[in-house]
C-alpha cells in the first residue's frame, strides 16, 4: 500500500471530487473522498432516495480462455462454474488452511469471468490467480481500464431507467450485461454494498467523468447526492456486510465469518475445501455476529468483549448505526456470547457497555430485500 500523499493514485473522478469540496483521505493506495456534506447526512441520502460511490479503486481481473469458467470455480468457495451468462456471484477465496484471501464478486460474462477484488488486496489477489492459472486461461489485470460508480438507494432505478432503459431496470439483484467495446464498453450491474436497491457502472476512464455528469443529471429531480467512504462503511456495517481487513482476512475462514452460504461443499473440489469442511464438521470455535449497545458509546475495533466478567470475543467493526438510531458493532464471539439474545459487555475505553448479540443483518428495512418483482434469472 502506498503511504505518502504524493504516491497516492487518484480515479478518474478526481476533479469532480474536488470539484464539489470532498474531504479527501488516502485509503489503500488511493486518494478517496471519505465525506462530502457530513457522513449523517450521505448515509441518510442512500437509505431514503440514491446516493453515488466513487469504487474505482475496486480492482478487476479477468479470466480468459477455454478454461476460465472451470478455473474461477476452482480459486473460490461459491458454486461459480454454471452461472448463466449474466450473473453475478458473491463469494470468498481462500488458502489451503481455509484462510479468506479476499471475498469478491464473480461476473459470468459469456465464456470469460470478471472477478471484481477489494482494493487493498488487488495486488496480492492479481499475484495469486496468476500462480493457480492453468494454461488454458489468461488472467488479464483490468484495473487501470476500468472506472466505476456505486448508484445506491430507493431511487436509483429511477436514474438507472433514465440513461440505460429497460434493459437496465429488468437486471434482477445480482445480474448484470456488458455492451460495447473499445472505449465504449460499458457493465451494469444490479449490485452494491449498502442495503439498498442499486446498480454498479463500469466504464472506461476515459468516459468516466462524462458518466459521472450523466448520471448526476439523471439523479437531480430524484435528489441525488455524491457520497463518501464514510457513509459506504456505516450502510455496509448496518447490513452486516464484512469488510475485509477488520471482519474477515487470512486467520478467518468463511463458517465462523458467516458466509456458510457462500461455501458450497458440493461442488467440485476447490482451493481450501477440506479444512473449511472440517470447521464445519466439527463447528467453529467463534463466529461474528452483531453488536446492538445499549449507550451512545461506540464499540470499536479491537475492543474486547466480555460476559459475566468473562472474556468473550473481540469486536472487528463498530459505528453509529444511523438508520437504527445506536451504535452498532460485528464481533468475533465464542461460548454462550456466540449466540442471539445473549447480553454482553463491550470494553470501550475503561467503561463497560452493555450490549445484545443480534443476527446479521442489523438493518432489515433496506430496499435490496424487497426488490419489485422481477423476471426470475
């Protein structure tokens, strides 16, 4: 990761940031907007109407070739290799001991895959596909082409159906098409990270900041806003979502981290199977799950959890919940704490602060789970 201001990349919406006065941090390599008008007022924008992430810095690596599909399925623990064209799968990618090396999304487009990578793990993940490809597959770095934009909210596919038709707003959640070539290609996905109805938009840099203006003019009667990191962190902690570097990383595997559902034992064998099927066997010996407070004292990560004077696991991400109105936290937990209902104390700064374990996610209102009905995929 770079660490000086002048070695910072910047995205190809950079001047438009600027431009409308961002507070602008660096954030894996990158130099991010982390909020514009206040994190409370982004993160309420994106619950209430639809509000626009900059997520250029994702990374994208694409796999090419007779065995590209047969390969993706093999790096991760999702059933990947029989999408249709057009879907799109969330999963994890794991080591041989089970350890997560980065939770993605696979795009199944026409024979090729897309995975789309954390920021902060493109150049680990980029090195660990290469040393797994087969030789019928290329792996193709796109992340220097590819710009992209996050249209979050109730009300983005109200914008969506203004510059991209019908074709975009009959996406189911988890679908996507790509069109054109050149610099003209252009993704759009039905995807997103904070709850709520949304689309993924990926363009060449070189379109970039045209699709930026577009896309604000489309929103303007809808009451769009630019949102920053700040407010992407609190909607995503919200739902539950794991961010990787605080909830998940290379000492977690996906049964304690939750995402059982994403491991599928029956597929064909893939890279870490067997010791993520022994902790399912046997049962993990902690799991994460969610943190209500009960004070306006935020959990935050690092701070040990506590039960009956007991030590009971260690919070991994911790915030204001806005939407719900307390903080609220995810936390590795183990015995009686690793369960629904159970009370527990968090450490914050010398104070114990009484907390609910709760499922994930936190926030059940979003729009993503009440999707209008849709052509099944």
């Amino acid at each position: 990761m770079l660490d000086t201001a002048a070695a910072l990349r910047r995205t190809p919406f950079h001047p438009r940031h600027v431009a409308l006065g961002a507070k602008m941090v660096p954030f894996a390599g990158y130099e991010m907007p982390i909020q514009y008008e206040g994190i409370v007022a982004e993160h309420r924008s994106v619950r209430s109407a639809v509000g626009v992430f900059d997520v250029s810095h994702m990374g994208e690596i694409r796999l090419t070739g007779p065995g590209a599909a047969a390969y993706a399925d093999r790096l991760v623990t999702n059933e990947t290799r029989s999408l249709p064209v057009g879907k799109v799968a969330y999963t994890p990618m794991c080591r041989e001991d089970g350890g997560i090396v980065d939770d993605l999304l696979v795009y199944a487009l026409g024979n090729d895959r897309l995975l789309v990578v954390n920021a902060s793990n493109f150049e680990k993940d980029l090195a660990w596909v290469q040393a797994h490809a087969p030789a019928d597959v290329s792996v193709v770095d796109e992340n220097a082409v590819t710009a992209q934009l996050a249209v979050q909210g109730p009300r983005a596919e109200a914008v969506i159906a203004k510059l991209y038709g019908a074709r975009a707003t009959a996406l189911a959640f988890y679908e996507a098409y790509e069109t054109g070539a050149g610099e003209d290609w252009t993704l759009v996905s039905r995807t997103g990270y904070t709850g709520e109805d949304g689309f993924e938009l990926y363009v060449r840099p070189s379109r970039a900041l045209d699709l930026w203006d577009r896309v604000f003019e489309a929103g303007a009667p809808e009451g769009i806003r630019p949102i920053g990191l700040g407010a992407r962190d609190t909607l995503r902690l919200e739902m539950g979502y794991c961010l990787y570097g605080n909830d998940i990383d290379e000492t977690t595997n996906p049964i304690e981290a939750g995402l059982a559902w994403t491991v599928r034992l029956d597929k064909e064998d893939f890279i870490g199977r067997g010791a993520i099927a022994c902790v399912k066997e046997e049962g993990p010996k902690r799991k994460l799950l969610g943190l209500l407070a009960e004070s306006d004292r935020i959990p935050r990560h690092g701070f040990p959890v506590e039960q009956d004077g007991r030590p009971a696991g260690t919070v991994t991400s911790g915030s204001m919940g806005i939407s719900l109105g307390a903080p609220v936290a995810m936390a590795y937990l183990d015995g009686a704490a690793a369960k629904t209902g159970a009370r527990v104390q968090v450490q914050v700064r010398g104070q114990a602060v009484p907390a609910v374990v709760t499922s994930r996610p936190m926030y059940t209102k979003g729009t993503v789970r009440s999707p209008k009905p849709r052509r099944s995929a």
